[in-house]
C-alpha cells in the first residue's frame, strides 16, 4: 500500500471497506502530505487488493477534500462524502472502524475549513498526481464510483416513533457493550435491536446510525495521566455515573461551550478558551496548577 504514495505524504488512517465482491479487499486512506506549505490538506485514496493477502494494489479512488465537504450517514452502516461537486459512498467493515473514520474526517473538514480550499486554488494540487494514476481495473473504478441504490417500495404500517425510539435508546447500550465492536456491523446491530424489540426498525437506521456514535462516544474512556488525575471529553463530563466510579470530587473545565453539568455534586473551575490551537492558555498556568496541586495536596 505504502507504494502508492508519494514521499512526503503520510497516512493519517487507513480503514477497511466493504466489498460487492467476496474475495476483493478494498482500503479508504486518509492522506496528508508533510511538505511545507501543504499543512491541513487532506484526500482520500480508495485502494484495491485483488485478494486478502495479496502483496500488489492499485489506486481506484481519489477525493480532494474542500472547504464544502460534508459528511452524511447512509443509515446503513456507511456514510457519504461530498466535496467539490462529488459524492463517494464508504461501508466500513464495523461500527468502530466507522467511529475511528468520522472522527478523522471531521478533523479534516475543519482543516479544509480554516484553510480556505476551494476547487481551482492553489491547494491541494499534489492530488492531480494521484487522480492522474489511478490505475484499477474497471469494475473496481466502478465501485468506488457506484451511488446509493434506490428502492421504490411499499411503506409498512407506520409504526410510533417515540416509543419505538425511547425503546432503541434503552437498549442499545447493551447490544453494543456485549458485541465485538472491532467487527459487528451496523446491519447486525439493527438485526439484534430488530430480534428484541419484535418489529423492524428499516424505518429507523438513521436514528440507529446517530445513536450508535453517541453511544460509542460516550463509552470512550477517559484516560488516567496522573494518580489523581483524568483526562477526558465532554461526553466523559457528563457521564455522572463513571465519575463516580472513578471518585471524582474536581473538574476543571478548559472550555468556553461546555457547561458545568454537576455544579452541586462537584468542584469546578472553569477556563473559557474555545478548543481551538490558537487559544491562550498559558495565562491560566497558575490557577490551574495551584487548583490540581491542592487536590494532590488533601489527597482526593
């Protein structure tokens, strides 16, 4: 895979896809290149492997990712991207795999955002050079070129959304907390969702798709750096339940758009900076070592 990029490029992440055909191995890259002046440009390389363990693949898919690119859920496991007037449809292998790839895309949007990309501009033209060489077979280009299929159907009876979805929400915690989620799909998820609730849910993946990340988010856990201290996300902020495992009794709170969400059960102290690599936080060095020294100090 390495082979197919230029030097200076590097893999930010490498993701594995669904495939129409069973022995086809197919890989979406996230690209970076760490060449001076190229910083925060990013394109997606679709890669084909004839075979799982098949030592030569070719490039089937490029995608410049613009200031307008926009990311969609298919409601099916899958998401698209859209950028400078092209739409690409991705199927990760797992619900985490999709988790990992949201993530670094959004990162990418932002970048594309802050960058002022635009078609035509002077960025992102070392992408030419990999559109320039694609060089899979044609039913491989024609997978990665391939839209969502449309249906015509007869609806169902429609079914109450808000009891129907108040019951997804219960009980997807636990489908997710007793599968494997380096490997279960969003389709086997719906499936078992679908086996418990007694009724199908076809009406209901998006819903699914958009519970699944915050779920997932929120069963991400914050990491211990120190003995007494976490670090964390805002979905760990708001989880009362494991900061109280974790003994928690101190927040600092180094956002300008999150809220306190426990003022009565904790000690906050808050940093209003935005989350952004130009804020200042060097201002706020003491008050927040003399605030996490303290807690070190009493033993908390």
């Amino acid at each position: 895979m390495m082979q197919l990029l230029r030097a200076q490029d590097a893999i930010q992440l490498a993701v594995l896809l669904e495939s129409a055909r069973p022995q086809r191995v197919r890989y979406l890259l996230v690209v970076r290149p760490e060449e001076v002046g190229a910083e925060g440009q990013t394109a997606l390389l679709g890669v084909d492997f004839p075979h799982e363990g098949a030592d030569r693949c070719t490039l089937g898919m490029v995608l410049p990712l613009w200031s307008d690119t926009q990311v969609f859920l298919d409601g099916d496991g899958g998401f698209s991207v859209t950028s400078g007037g092209q739409t690409r449809i991705f199927k990760p292998i797992s619900i985490q795999t999709m988790w990992a790839v949201l993530q670094e895309l959004h990162r990418a949007c932002e970048l594309a955002a802050q960058g002022g990309h635009i078609p035509g501009g002077p960025a992102l033209a070392w992408a030419q050079e990999y559109a320039a060489a694609l060089d899979s077979e044609q039913s491989c280009l024609n997978e990665w070129l391939a839209m969502a299929d449309l249906e015509s159907v007869r609806p169902g009876s429609p079914l109450p959304t808000e009891p129907t979805e108040r019951a997804v929400r219960a009980l997807l915690r636990d489908v997710l907390t007793s599968a494997d989620l380096e490997t279960v799909t969003s389709k086997e998820v719906r499936t078992e969702l679908e086996r418990r609730v007694g009724h199908s849910l076809e009406q209901h993946k998006d819903f699914i798709d958009n519970e699944m990340l915050l779920v997932l988010a929120q069963m991400d856990r914050p990491s211990r750096v120190f003995p007494h201290i976490y670090l964390g996300s805002e979905w760990n902020a708001a989880n009362l339940e494991e900061l109280q495992q974790n003994c928690v009794t101190h927040i600092l709170n180094v956002a300008r758009e999150i809220d306190n969400f426990f003022p009565a059960l904790f000690r906050y102290m808050n940093v209003r900076v935005y989350d952004e690599e130009t804020a200042q936080l060097l201002p706020h060095w003491n008050d927040t070592f003399l605030f996490l020294s303290d807690i070190k100090l009493v033993g908390v």
